[in-house]
C-alpha cells in the first residue's frame, strides 16, 4: 500500500485555533471542517516548507506573518483506504485575517476545547493535542 506523505498545519491566534471547511471540489474529506493540510510534493525535502507553502495558498498568511511553535514527531495513520505519514506543525499567526482559496469554503477561529462541536476530519483534534 502506497504511504503518502503529508503535513498538518495548524494556526492559532492567541487562545484560538484556525479551522477551514473543505470546499465541494477538493478530493477528500469534502464539506468536513480540518486545517490546513497539504501532500508533500516529491521535489520538497523538508516537511516545513511544504506547510508554510501551503499556509500561504489556503489562507494568504505570508512566511513573515507566521512563526513556528513546534514541529511535532512525524507518525503514521490509516485514513479511509490509505496509509499517510503525517507532518504535524503548529504556527502562531500574527494577526487573524484570512483569505481563502477555492480548496476551503469557510474558516472560523475557535477555542480547541470547542473542536467537539464541529465535523472535523478524522484525527484533527487528536493531532492538536500531542502540539500543545
């Protein structure tokens, strides 16, 4: 089984966290609220610049805007039908003004103790916990 490689981003703001609603025309986990995510091309060595590069095309945050925290311990997970390794990030944005592409449809930024009431992709809020 093929293992994909990919990095999981997250952004909090002071005490809140962002969270992005996957739009109708991305290829997985449509309409389900997650962060920001993205497959780590084969020209791309490190992780890292895969998730800043991915921060700026889902939210429009500049590398200067954002800082990282941390950068969790890379791990495998079973996602539906396919195995991922995952490329945990945590990043403190300077300020909470997003600009969506078409990958998401809606963001808000919440208190990670509200994820519960979201439908969020399979993992998200178990990830967040091991970055805090």
């Amino acid at each position: 089984m093929e293992k994909k490689r990919v990095i999981v981003a997250y952004l909090k703001h002071k005490n809140k966290v962002l969270l992005v609603k996957r739009s109708k025309f991305v290829e997985s986990f449509q309409q389900q609220w997650s962060t920001i995510t993205g497959k780590i091309e084969h020209h791309e060595q490190d992780p890292l610049h895969t998730a800043v590069r991915e921060i700026e095309e889902e939210t429009g945050l500049k590398k200067d805007q954002i800082d990282l925290v941390r950068r969790g311990e890379p791990f495998e997970a079973q996602m539906k039908d396919k195995v991922r390794i995952i490329y945990p990030f945590l990043f403190e944005a300077k300020h909470n003004q997003v600009q969506l592409n078409w990958e998401n449809s809606e963001y808000v930024w919440i208190d990670p103790k509200e994820m519960y009431a979201y439908e969020v992709v399979e993992g998200i809020d178990e990830t967040l916990q091991l970055l805090i």
